[in-house]
C-alpha cells in the first residue's frame, strides 16, 4: 500500500466504525437472494412490458401487466393480474415444455407445475420485486430464470 492510500483507508475505517449495523431482517433477505441464484440457468432478460407501452381503452380499473422474457430459444410470457393485496400470475412457456417453475416474491416462492404445452397459474404472489425459474423435465434443455421485475 501507497502512502498516498492510508488517510482514505484511514477515513474508511472511520466511516465503517460508526456506521450501524444493518437491521437483521435486511440480512436475512439478502442472504435468502442469494439462495436463489441457480448457476446453471440461463438468464432470460425482459423484452416487453404492457406498463411501458401506451394503455388501450380497457374496462377494468388494473388491466394485468403483460410481460414477455426471452433467453435462446424459450420466452415466457406472464400476466400479472392485481387483486387488492395480491397478485395472481398466469404464465406460458414458449417453445413449451413440463417444468417446475417457481414464482420469487417478497412472501416467498409459490412452486407450481408447467403442463407438457408450458402453461401454468401461481397465486398469490405479493406485490414488488418478481423473478420466475422454469427448470425443465427434459435433463438436456438449461434452466432459465426472468431477470428481476416489480409487479
């Protein structure tokens, strides 16, 4: 280490030193973001979402939020329907498959069952940050998993 380096160490520590702790319950959901990070899948990034496009003329007070996620070969495409303190999510894989997805959620994770055509229904899904894991029955097709979204 430089010379020029120790009073910004110095200043860090200090910094360090009198910082609180972050409160436990931030811990634990940082930890438990981290449990769900799967190495073998493939990321399927977010290519459409009916919030960022204009909204159509619609009877309902919430229309679902539409939202498309596409990795290689597979998308998905999720409906998020608002109930008041819920969220129900209707989704279908595109080139389908049976698979196990699970549904991420500040409450938690809702596991269900894609049919063979790769349709599935999850509920209730808490409002805020939602990620979906798809991992297929055929061993040779990769997992994938949504990047991160608020609903």
């Amino acid at each position: 280490m430089t010379d020029a380096a120790e009073p910004l160490e110095d200043r860090l520590r200090t910094v360090l030193e009198v910082t609180e702790a972050p409160p436990p319950h931030l811990v634990e959901a940082a930890k438990a973001l981290l449990s769900w990070r799967d190495p073998d899948a493939q990321l399927a990034e977010l290519v459409a979402d009916s919030t960022a496009e204009p909204a159509a003329a619609v009877r309902a007070a919430e229309p679902p939020q539409l939202l498309t996620f596409a990795s290689g070969d597979t998308t998905v495409v999720l409906e998020i329907g608002h109930e008041r303190r819920s969220r129900r999510l209707i989704g279908q894989i595109i080139a389908p498959a049976a698979a196990t997805v699970e549904v991420r959620h500040p409450g938690g994770v809702v596991t269900v069952d894609a049919d063979g055509d790769g349709r599935f229904r999850a509920a209730p899904v808490s409002p805020g940050p939602l990620s979906v894991s798809c991992r297929f029955d055929d061993p040779q097709r990769a997992p994938i998993v949504t990047s991160w979204v608020t609903v």
